[in-house]
C-alpha cells in the first residue's frame, strides 16, 4: 500500500493491480495449456530480432471443463502492440464466447477495455507499451 503521509490515506500499489489480473480470472483447479507462437521466416537471420513478441511474456489458463479460458500478458516493448490470439484446440463453448479485455498502465488500474467476441476463433486487441493486461471469458462481479 501506498501512503499518503499528510492526509493518511492508502492506495493500493500498481503491483497490486498487476496481480490482481492473475489472481481475479484464474481459478483454482485451472491448468496452464500450450501458448503456440506463430512460426519465424527460416531465411531470416535477424528474425528473433524483429520479432515483436520477443518482449510480450503471454501465459494461458483453462477451466478443467474446458469452458472457460484466462490470457494473461506483460508487454515491455516500447511501444503498442496489435496482438492476435488463435483460439485453436480449446472447447468449443470456449471459442465462441466474448471475453473480456483488462489492462493495468502507467494511467490505468485493472480497467475493462472492452469486450469481444472471437472472430473465425482470432481475438485481436492492441497492447500498450509497458502494460499487463487479461483476455478471459470470466465476468469479473467488482469491478
């Protein structure tokens, strides 16, 4: 917690917000499945290089029924990034439900950015530099 020392008041610290996004959507019981990156030109020699997700840390989360599914990524690049995330390989009713769209920034505290159902099983949404940030198809009930 953050203290304000003249009026005594406390805040909650931006790596309390940044936890909270893991915590809040992955439930216990839930595994940890497979993040498949899409392939990188062979002939390229500088291709770890140019590699935008070179510096985006994703992990993904299933309900043991299959139903429910929790993204959860940290950005450092310098700059935003248009991510697309392939719903292959998950339950049917995962695919095909909205998720919901959550980001910690330097102005934002665990916000819903919006919501969005996955096109042709494609989610994309625009990562800012420097951001955590939650795709999931949990309703949070605080917001």
């Amino acid at each position: 917690m953050k203290t304000d020392r003249e009026a005594w008041t406390y805040a909650p610290k931006k790596r309390y917000f940044a936890a909270k996004q893991m915590y809040r959507f992955v439930r216990p019981g839930w595994r940890r499945v497979e993040v498949t990156l899409p392939p990188r030109d062979p002939k390229d020699v500088y291709a770890a290089w140019h590699d935008p997700m070179r510096h985006v840390r994703l992990l993904a989360f299933t309900s043991p029924d299959g139903q429910d599914v929790t993204l959860v990524g940290m950005s450092r690049v310098e700059g935003d990034v248009a991510l697309e995330v392939g719903l292959s390989g998950l339950a049917p009713g995962a695919s095909g439900r909205p998720l919901a769209y959550y980001r910690t920034t330097r102005t934002e505290d665990a916000r819903l950015v919006e919501e969005q159902t996955a096109t042709r099983g494609v989610i994309r949404a625009t990562v800012p530099e420097g951001s955590i940030f939650t795709l999931t198809t949990l309703r949070s009930s605080a917001r």
